[in-house]
C-alpha cells in the first residue's frame, strides 16, 4: 500500500468533498472508494476528468496536505 492510498483511507470524505467542488461533473459513482480498490478509483478519476493517475495522485496528495 502506497503512502497515499493510507493517507485516503484516513481523510477520503474531505478528499472526495474537495474533488466534488474543484470538478463539478464528478458523480458520487465517480468518487466511489474502497479500501484495496485505488487503481480503480484512480482510473475512473482519470477518464473523468482527464489527467494522468501521477498528476491526480499529487493533486490528491495537496488535498489531504492543505
């Protein structure tokens, strides 16, 4: 397990609410997480919003950091 996939499991409501307000189109289907699932998650992140999963991850990783 990646530092960010802990850091998720810890703050993934804030993270998700974050994501929500920076990208209006994502759906809470979009934003659905489970634990051991990120590849998942990340990838439909991915076609969504159309950044690679490196630059979601960073983006994530300055979320849970604010």
């Amino acid at each position: 397990m990646t530092d960010i996939e802990l850091q998720l499991d810890g703050k993934i409501e804030e993270v998700k609410g974050k994501l929500k307000q920076k990208y209006a189109s994502l759906t809470d289907d979009d934003l659905m997480y489970q634990k051991g699932m990120e590849d998942e998650f990340f990838g439909r992140l991915e076609r969504k919003i159309g950044k690679s999963k490196s630059d979601l991850r960073a983006e994530i990783t300055n979320l849970i950091n604010l």
